[in-house]
C-alpha cells in the first residue's frame, strides 16, 4: 500500500519550507534506502511559464526549490541538478523560465546544475506497451540520474481538470516535442492516455509537491493563486496525484490521468488502498478550492460509467480557442506555440482557424495576459450549468 504524506506550511519561509519537506519524508517509508551519498539527484520541476514571477503560482516555487537543494546536498550528501522544459517552444523560454523563478541563482549559491532540457542531449524512448505514444524523445539527464524528483506545483487544468505529479513528467520532453503530443492525442481523454504512456516510461522515484500556494479556476496559466498551505510527498504519483486532488475537491477516478494509469497498474488511485500520513485529508481539505470551467466532467465522473464519460470527455467538453483582443499584447506566443496551425497573424491580430484547432490549450498555457479564452459546446456549457445547479461541489 502506497503512503502518502501531508505536512502543513503557512508560507514560503525558507525555514518553514525546509521543515515541512523534512517532515514529509521522514513520514514515508524507506527514504533513508531510497537516497544515499554521493548519488547524482534531478529535481524535475514545473516550469511552465518564463514570464510569471513566483507569486503568481504557474511554476513550482525557488523557495521549494532551494529546500530542497540544501536537504539533498547537505543532509544526504548528493550531487544535485535541477531540469526542466518550459511550455513554449521559443528557443529561449526554458532559460528565461529558470530565470524569472531564480533558479540559476539558487544554482549559483549552493553549486547545484541546471539542465535546460531544450539545449541537453537526447535520447529515444520506446513503449512497447504504449496505449497512444510509442515513442518519443527525452533529455538524456533523466538517463543518467541515480534519482528522479518530481517537483509539481498543484494547479488545476482547462484540459485535463487538474495537473500533478502524472502530467508535470510531459515537461521530460524537449521543445516541440510536446507539441507533437497534443498533435498525436487531439482530444482530452486521449491525451490523458498520453501522458500515462509517458509517465510510465519515465517515472520519478519520490514526488513532493509545492502545494503551498496552488492554482485554482483556469489554471495552469490563467487561473488564480490560492492558498492550500500544504507539503505533499509519495513514492507513488498516482497515489499522491488521488489524495491532492481530493483535498481540492475533485473526485481522484473522474481525473482521465488518475484513472487510466489506476488501470494500468502504474500506481494507486483508490483512497481506500493509499496510507495517508500526517495531516488528515478532512483536516486540510479546500472545499472553496475553484475548478476550472470544464467542472461538468467532474459532474459526470460522479453519474457515469468509465465509458460514458470518456465520450463525454471528447464530445461534449471539447473546447476551441478564441482571442480577447483588447487584452493582447501581440507577442505571437500563441500562434508560435500552436501545434495544429491554427493561430495566425492578420493584420497584426492573432486570428483562429476554428476548423483547425484541436482545443489543446497550449494557447492558453502560453499566454500570460488572459487573451486566450477557450469556448466550450452548447452540450459542455449545459452539463457544467447542471452541475451548478445542483450544487456538485457539495456531494460526497
């Protein structure tokens, strides 16, 4: 049985920040056999945006960050690296994203590495027990790392309801690649099963979340930042990825990731088989916690059956893109950041092929200006109207 552990922390104190994580991993099993001196240790962490300063919740914290430079450097001892692929292919926005978050200076003071994993070497992977993605590239530290620490922040997501621990291993493959993702996997349910194909190729030994500050409504990038004042440490990303999304009110089997890689045997996403240490989920529960517009899934996830919802998922919650002009600044992240082609420049204004667009949300990812407005089906808008009416937030 997977254990799970939840330590409170107020603030980004780095003190405070230190204790927490220390806390949570003396909680779980096995830590002290897991790392040993001398090993090579990458904190994979989410670096989504190269723009948003840390108070604003997109990307996984400095403060968490250096916490944990320091425990594995000074308390076990390990050589440490820190990676990431930002979410916009712009050559430079990996390397902007480490800067807008210090972490090259993090770096700088304790002696730590950064790897852009758009500018590291290489190599393939191949899945041969693959439901969508068979193959794909990743950056080679990940290969040469003795151990893998994910490092996600908690968020919710337009595209997937929530993102974690499962999908913050998307951020392994370099530059376009992601992007070939989204063009191989167009819809939700089927990019869910993406993300599961690469997460099991390329699983982290321990996870601990920055769950501090989240991100609630339109996340990853456009939602708000909201207080959950919480460490969040596993072994097992689908276990920790069930007991997160649970404290911020969604149901763990209604989140596509959580589900499918439940069936695959890649983790546990059943409350009933997780050991949850520390904090009570009761305790520490955010029943406020605001769900991003695509709240209707976590509707039918309550009602219907696995099959049902999938087509749901793909033919009622299917989105497309459109531009709130008097909020554009013009920067053409979007229509760089476009996989199916479906943005363009005319006239100087970002216009959408709505025949072409996927709904995929890089757009929206990308976009640090709240210009990118995703618009959902007639079907999509009544099912979410549903579960207002009725108040779904509410039933256990």
């Amino acid at each position: 049985m997977p254990s799970v552990s939840i330590v409170t922390c107020d603030d980004y104190t780095l003190e405070k920040i230190y204790h927490a994580i220390h806390k949570s991993l003396r909680l779980l099993d096995g830590i002290d056999k897991l790392v040993r001196p001398g090993m090579k240790v990458l904190l994979k962490i989410n670096l989504l945006s190269s723009s948003q300063p840390p108070e604003r919740a997109v990307n996984t914290h400095p403060a968490v960050v250096r916490a944990l430079v320091n425990i594995f450097q000074k308390d076990f001892g390990c050589e440490v690296y820190i990676g990431d692929s930002s979410g916009s292919v712009k050559n430079s926005s990996t390397f902007n994203a480490f800067r807008i978050t210090r972490i090259n200076e993090i770096a700088e003071d304790t002696g730590a590495r950064v790897v852009n994993f758009d500018k590291d070497e290489y190599i393939d992977v191949n899945n041969h027990d693959y439901e969508i993605v068979d193959k794909f590239r990743i950056a080679k530290t990940l290969r040469t790392a003795d151990l893998i620490v994910s490092v996600p922040k908690l968020k919710t997501h337009g595209l997937t309801q929530y993102t974690g621990a499962i999908k913050n291993m998307l951020g392994t493959i370099p530059g376009n690649g992601k992007k070939n993702i989204h063009l191989i996997a167009p819809k939700p349910t089927v990019f869910a099963k993406a993300l599961v194909d690469i997460y099991q190729m390329v699983p982290p030994h321990l996870i601990i979340m920055d769950a501090v500050v989240g991100m609630e409504g339109n996340g990853p990038n456009a939602g708000q930042p909201k207080k959950v004042g919480l460490i969040i440490s596993s072994r097992d990303s689908v276990a920790l990825d069930a007991v997160a999304s649970t404290i911020i009110g969604f149901e763990p089997m209604a989140i596509p990731t959580i589900r499918f890689a439940h069936q695959r045997g890649l983790g546990s996403g059943d409350l009933n088989n997780i050991r949850v240490v520390g904090e009570s989920i009761s305790n520490v529960a955010v029943p406020d916690f605001q769900k991003p517009s695509s709240g209707a899934q976590d509707f039918a996830g309550k009602y219907l059956p696995n099959f049902l919802l999938s087509l749901m998922f793909d033919n009622t919650c299917s989105t497309f893109s459109t531009v709130n002009h008097s909020n554009c600044t013009r920067c053409y992240e979007c229509v760089r950041n476009c996989p199916a082609g479906a943005m363009s420049k005319e006239n100087g204004k970002v216009i959408v092929d709505k025949q072409k667009c996927i709904g995929c949300f890089c757009c929206d990812e990308v976009c640090d200006f709240e210009a990118i407005e995703m618009k959902r089906s007639l079907l999509g808008r009544t099912l979410l109207g549903m579960a207002k009416a009725l108040g779904v937030e509410k039933v256990e």
